[in-house]
C-alpha cells in the first residue's frame, strides 16, 4: 500500500504510484568536478526491447498497412497495455484521438496513455477516460485534461514529467511502451519519417525519439507518403513496424503559429528589458555565449533587446537553444550565432529554417535533457530564461499548478534548463491580483538550489546562493532587491498574501525530478 | 569442450568459440510476405548497458583527459576487456596502435580487439598478440594479421562479421564492448565527433554507431578539436565518456585516396561493360531504381557504362548506395539520382559532397544492414555489384580467403548485399591461373540462394533460382552461358581445377552469417 512521505524538499511523494515503487527526491550533492548535481544515484541497465529479426518485414520495405485500427490488431494491442504518442502538432493533433477512438471500437479497456504532452485538442480523451478504455495519462495535462485530473476523476495517478525526463524514464525501463505511434509529416513506406516537410510540419520529431527506440511496437501515420528514402529520417525506419496513411494527420493553423507575437504589455516589456539588461550587465553576454528563450511574449522581447545588445557591443553567440521562432531565425541568418540548437519549432520561419539552414540543427530529449546519460546540453547553455506561476523565498518554483492548486500546465523543457549556468525566472510579481512570490508554493518543480535570478517588474532579486552574479551586476544600475522586499512590497498593493488553496488529502498526480525521483505531489481540488 | 559440426549449408560450425556457444547457420525460409529470409529466430533482448548518470560528467562539458593512457585508466581498462575501434581510417589509422601500445604500458593482457576492420598498417599489434597483451581479433583482419591467424598463432579464434553483422553482434549483446575507442576527424570538448572535417577527414563514423551506444565506456581521440557543438554530431557526445586530443590521429594519404582508379585491364572493362548490359537488359535500370557496386576498378567502371546508358535513356535513380567515389558524386550533381546513401566515402570528392550536398546521406550499419532490425535498407536496393574470391556451382561464394586457405580479406558489407533485389558478382574467370569457378569454395561467406548473377569476360550465368531473370533478358544478344560451361572453358585453358589448399584440423577463425549463425570455418594453413 503506498504511503506519502516527505522528501528532502520536505514535500509529500507516495512511496508508490499506478502499482509502480517510486523513489523520493534526494536533492544535492558536489561532484568531483565541484557541480552541484543529483544526489540520486541510478542503479541497473537501461531498457531492453526485444531482439526484432528483418525475417519478420517485408524485405523490399514496404510495411504500410490499410489503417490504425489495423496496426494496432497487428501490434498485438489488448487491455492494460501502454500506447505512447508525441506533442509536436501541439493543439492541432488529430491522431492521439483516432488512436483512442480505434482502441475503443476494438473494445480495449485501460490502456495508459503516455504521451509528451496533452493538450485542448485532446479532450476528447474525456469520453475514453470516463468508460475505461484508457485508465490513465502519464504525461503533461494542458487544460481541460488537467483539470479532470484535479478533480481526482481519473482512474490511476498523473505522473509529470520533464522532457529530459521522459527520455530517462523510458531510457531506463521506468515506462515500458508497448506501442508507440508517431504522427509524422513526412515517411516513407519503410517508416523512414520527418517533420521538415508536409501539410502538416512541425519542423522535427524529437519528442518521439525515446518512443521509436525503445518500444515494443512502432506506428508511423502520415498524411505525406513519399517513395523512400524520406530525408531527413527524424525517425529510423529501422525501428518501425507498421507506416499507415491517413487523409489528415493534423490541423497546420494549430501546429504551427504563422508568426510569433511579442508582448506588448509594457510591465512585461520592461522585464524583459531587465533581463536582457541583466545578461549583459551580469558579464555573460559575450563572445562564444550561448542562451535559452522560449516562445512567450516576454521571452520574446527579451531575445529582441538582447539582438540589439549584440549587435551593438559586437558580440557573436556560439548556439542559441530553441523552440525556435523567426526571431532566433534572423539572429542565425544575420550572423549573430553559429548555430541554433533546436528542440521545437514554434513558428513557420521556424520550419523553414530547420529545413534550409545547416546550422539550424535538430536536437533530441537525449540530446539535450537526459539526465541519465554521460552529460547532456542543458548545462552548457550560459543562461537560460523562463516562466513560473509562483516562486518561493527559496527560490523553489511551480510551473505545474495555479494558486488554487488546479493543474493546467505541463513541465516541458522546464527542469531541464535549470541546468544552465544561469536560470532566470522572468515572471510579472502579480497575475489577476494574485501575488507570484510566496511564502511555499502550491507544487515544487524546481528547487531553489538551481534558480538563480527572478526578475520582475519590481526589481531582480539573487538568489543568495550567487554571491558571484550579486557582485557583477553592483554598480549597474539595475533594480536588484532581496526578494522579500519585492515579495512584501507586492502583498501591500493586493492585499496580502493569496489565499491557500482549498485541497483534499488524495493525491491525483506525483511531479518527477529530472531524475525520476518525486519532487511533489499534486491533490485533489475541493469543488 | 567445443567440437565441429556439419551446418545446413554443410560446412563445419564450431559449437564454441572462445568460451561463446555458437548457433549454427541455418539457411532459409520464406516469410509471410514471400520473402526469402533467414530461418534463425534470434530471442532475448537487446544489449543494456549500465544507466549514467550526469552527475558523474562534468557539468559544463568539458570531458578532455590529457591522453590516451589516462583515459584508459579512467575507463577502468584491465586484463581481459574488449576495446572495441572503427576502420574509417582503414590503411592510415594511427589511434589502434597506440591504444594497444599504452595497454602494454599499462601491463594489461588478455584483451579482445574488436575493430570494425583492421590493415596492414596494424601490424604493430603482432608484438601485442606475441606478448599476450592482445589475447586475440574479432573483425576482418586484411594483410598480415589475416596471415598471422592463418598460421593458427593467433590464441583465441578470429570471428570474422560482415559490417551488419557486427551491429548486430553488440546490439544483441554478442559482443560486450567494455571500451570503445573512437578516432574522430572532428571533436568537441562534449565528445561530440564527425568524420567530414578536419585533416583525417574519412566522410563519416558510422562503423563506431554501434560501439558508442552499446559500450560502457566510450573515449573519442581527436586532432582537430573546436568548440561546442561540433555540427553535425555523426557521434553523440551522449554516448562519451572521455576526449583526448592526439597531435596526429590518421595518415591523411592513407585514409582517403585522391582520386579513385578505374580499371585499364581490357577483361575487367568487359565484365563491367556485360554487367551494365545486364542491369538494363533486365529491365533493373528504370526510373526511380537503385543500385550499389563498390570502389574497385570494375565496379568503377560499372558505374559509369551505367551512367553512360541512364543519359541515354533518360533514367534517372532514386538512390545509389555509397561506398561513395567521385563517378557517384557526379551522377548526384548532374542530376541522374535523388539521393546517394552512403556507408563510407572513399575519395576526396566523397568526403566533400559529404559535407557540401545534403541529398549526400550519412547511414550506418544499423540503418543498412543490421538483419537484428525491422527490416534494412540492404533488400531494397535493386541491383548490387561485388566481387568475390571465389564461386561454385551453387552459386555459393567466398571473400575472405584464398583458394590457398589463407584469410586475407574482411567481409565488409558484402553478406548484408546479397539481400538485394538483384545480386551479381562480377568477377574474372581465373586470376594467376588460378580458376574463380570452382566445385566448392574454400569458406562459404555467401549461401548460393542469394547469388543471382555471375558475370565474367567469358560470360554471363544467372542461377536457375532466378527463372525471372534469365527470362528478361532471353534475346538481349548477352552472352548468358551455364555457369558449368564456363567453369569447363576455364579449366581447360589454365590446365584443371585448383589443387585443394593444404590445411589442418584446426580451426582458426569462424564466419558469421548477417543473423549471428555460424556460416563456417577457417583451418590453419599448413606451412
């Protein structure tokens, strides 16, 4: 029977989850090279599916098959197995649906779904969780799904995790997936597949990448059949079993916006200016650096003023990591980084450079995020700027749950990047009145230890623990207050601090370290 | 203890082979889709190696040890390990050597040498298998070491792979690799490597794939070392433990030549000029089609009769399947195929249309020829040109030994070849007075079922297997002749069949089939 007890962060983490041991997270400690990194140590051998013979293919390749309900008969699909599917058509996915809806015709019952992430689109997964087809979603719950998990409907527990940390739960055997079905803009009829090319391209398929290599059965649909080889082949058709056409794969406004919008809300552009302010003001924007954004509006505008920065300083970076938009596009196409190391492309100058540019390159979960590897890049980029919606005196933040303890959001690339040399937090001090610095926060997603900088519109507070950024950046002019005067200073104008969030003692859904130890636990919302 | 016994194929299979038992080759059986396929079902799982961790790797990525003897400690490099090396350097590789001269240094014995390939210029290991340091070789041993086996001096038996062959060998776990060591013409501090720059320049690193996701420890050797992120990644630096930078890592003359040499001799432009008539007579040579022949002078010439022909006709390929030569990169430049997908590059303009022309493919052995896969690219290639030491009546072939018993050769990708739509060797009817066509060769390397063509300066014959073949080409005026008749024209000019090679009872290698079967053996040479 599982039980919860509190890890070293002092958080709640069931000592087991959906009939699963769960390990708690462990926190810190220096290696010999004097990095602070997981105290956990992994044990065993990575996973290992069984051993396929070409005997058992077509020899001349051709492995399509009528449709998905076929290919899901031919993988062997029957109760209680785990179908795995990826996130790159975002909001516009049509094909985690139809994989559902075949399961339920084939009269199917708990399946788990394991995808990288869910979103709005996918609510039609309701109806399948409610009759049982699927038992439950390990994987980021955007919106709709997430809140049905919140409400403690779901049959088994949400299990969040990281990209990176994906990659290691399915890497290190954590997750065995039975099937995976890989929507692909571009294959051929080996299986070779990409997402450069298409009606429906989304620039690449990394996110599927742990999904073709370990599981037991593979499914490529596609709505683009060309002869072989596909080139680029994202994914190896040597992992492939079974390739499936279908009219539409997804819906191309959804996947891909046709341009990314700044913000223009001007607290939001003045934090942006902090940051980018900060990073060059802190020393690190030099020649050879490297950076993270992501594709928000304040990100965006801080990747705009920090351009101006460079430009104007002549200083050149050696890679930018992406979700890429036309903004990092530009920087590459102007000379002002070697490279883009992309992960997901998050608009269509996106995709076209991914298929144009060489030194526009594709990355993976392994690549980037996996912890369980001989390194990753995550460490590698100098500074990295991100979101929350609430961080704590310790510098420990959420980006899973809202203050009133629902769960909306995924981690997506999240705990990953908080490897880099410089993690900041680029977050409004408030949002609808309701304070973002607090005193504990709803979900622990990222422990402080590894949080360097939040910046707001009130002022940029250190974390404590940087004693060396504190330094580079005196005399700089800029806003650096201690974060409990921005804290307090944020409580006078709303009126205190936000309200705690009225929650039931049953957990719904555990929150994986990038480890895949429990950082936290996520309960039941009292409606 | 091990003993000798009789394969479907007729031929002795060692029950053991140091200390590993050993399945039997066991012929064919057709699948499902009418397919002729191997009948051995492979079981089990794939090779795990241990989970990493990124706590153990510095955090930064700077993974460098000051050489090669450190980082052979700081793998753990004791008596009776595999270090395993790729070929990409073939006869210019200067890392193999002085890998096995700082294990001497280091006073370890025992090892296992598990190269891709290994030259004439590795003849330095001879003092390393006289002293014990090397206990013995698993891979192709061309030249001396070949010989040295021969002579049965070697201490354990050399187990001969085809380049498929290997993959498969550590992805099921065959072949532990304790230590992979991999020269990279290209590296980063990460362990990131590529073959396409540099002043050791080899095109690509596919042979070391396997070996850096497969084995404990990884150390890449470099000469030419730049910043995060050496693009393209060919190896992952994932996958890497350590890097070492070495002043030379590759004789430049040696690894690439210049140009590559079609032949002069008037019999071998026969052969080439009888298979390019066949390859359109058969109707093989269509739009979209595909094909594959290697970089000696026949196969050179081959391909540019071919060529001559596709102008003609206006045929264009889909693909060409590399060992890519400069007669290759023009068909690709002129616009006579879409893709060359290519396994290793042998001359200048290989590498550079390697790194210039992204229709120029990087593939591997895993995507190629791994037979453990599901499915390869090997079967649809539509018609495939080779070589071979010697043929019989059956159609069964040899490329490793001579008629004289000694091992002199690899097997490179020929095995994994013959899966090709149409396989043709294209050999002379006698070297050195020596028959080509003889009763039974001295070590099957090829069963006689995938050998559909032999063409030689006195004619063509098709294996009564392949009706459809002799068929499509009855009143083309090619000289298709029974492979009896040519074998009865040969020995009547040079006077008889070969002596029979003098051998003893004792094995000295064994020949894997693509699926892991014992094909053969090899016996030692009385001398």
């Amino acid at each position: 029977m599982s039980e919860l007890r509190k890890n070293v962060a002092g958080r709640p983490a069931p000592t087991e989850a959906n009939g699963k041991i769960q390990v708690p997270y462990c926190g810190f400690r220096k290696n010999e090279f004097g990095d602070l990194v997981s105290a956990h140590k992994p044990e065993g051998r990575r996973a290992a599916p069984r051993i396929r013979s070409c005997a058992d293919y077509p020899l001349r390749g051709d492995k399509r098959v009528s449709d998905l309900r076929t290919a899901l008969e031919k993988c062997g699909l029957k109760d209680g197995m785990t179908i795995s599917t990826h996130h790159h058509f975002r909001n516009g996915d049509l094909v985690a649906n139809a994989i559902f809806d075949a399961a339920a015709d084939l009269g199917v019952k708990n399946l788990l779904w394991f995808p990288s992430a869910s979103f709005p689109c996918h609510q039609n997964q309701l109806k399948h969780l409610e009759s049982g087809v699927i038992h439950h979603i390990e994987g980021s719950m955007n919106g709709p799904l997430g809140d049905y998990c919140s409400r403690g409907k779901m049959r088994g527990l949400g299990v969040l995790r990281s990209h990176g940390g994906r990659y290691q739960a399915v890497q290190d055997g954590e997750v065995p997936i039975d099937i995976a079905v890989i929507a692909s803009p571009t294959a051929d009829p080996f299986g070779n597949a990409n997402g450069v090319t298409g009606d429906s391209a989304c620039g690449l398929l990394g996110f599927a990448l742990a999904d073709s290599q370990y599981a037991e059965r593979v499914v490529v649909v596609t709505d683009n059949l060309v002869p072989f080889p596909c080139v680029p082949w994202q994914i190896q058709g040597n992992y492939v079993d079974f390739v499936v056409e279908m009219e539409q794969i997804g819906d191309p406004s959804k996947i891909i916006s046709g341009t990314t919008q700044i913000t223009k809300s001007p607290d939001r552009l003045l934090i942006a200016d902090y940051v980018a302010r900060f990073v060059r003001e802190a020393g690190i924007m030099k020649d050879g650096f490297s950076f993270q954004a992501g594709a928000g509006g304040t990100a965006l505008a801080f990747a705009i003023y920090l351009k101006e920065m460079m430009i104007e300083e002549g200083v050149k970076a050696r890679f930018i990591r992406g979700g890429s938009t036309k903004y990092l596009v530009e920087m590459l196409e102007e000379g002002l980084t070697d490279y883009i190391l992309d992960g997901q492309t998050f608009d269509l100058d996106g995709v076209r450079s991914m298929r144009e540019n060489t030194n526009h390159v594709n990355t993976s979960p392994f690549t980037s995020y996996n912890y369980h590897g001989k390194g990753n890049f995550a460490g590698m980029v100098d500074a990295v700027v991100l979101g929350a919606t609430e961080v704590d005196l310790d510098f420990g933040a959420n980006v899973v749950t809202h203050s009133d303890g629902r769960l909306l959001h995924g981690i997506g690339g999240w705990q990953n990047c908080l490897f880099s040399n410089c993690t900041i937090l680029a977050i409004p001090s408030f949002r609808d009145r309701i304070p973002v610095i607090v005193d504990r926060v709803t979900t622990l997603c990222g422990p402080g230890e590894l949080i360097d900088v939040i910046v707001t519109e009130r002022g940029i507070a250190i974390n404590p623990r940087r004693q060396d950024l504190l330094n580079s950046v005196k005399g700089s002019g800029l806003p650096i207050r201690p974060i409990e005067e921005i804290k307090q200073e944020v409580e006078r104008i709303v009126g205190g601090a936000p309200a705690q969030p009225s929650l039931a003692d049953d957990p719904v859904a555990i929150i994986k370290w990038v480890d895949g130890t429990v950082i936290d636990t996520v309960f039941r919302v009292n409606t």
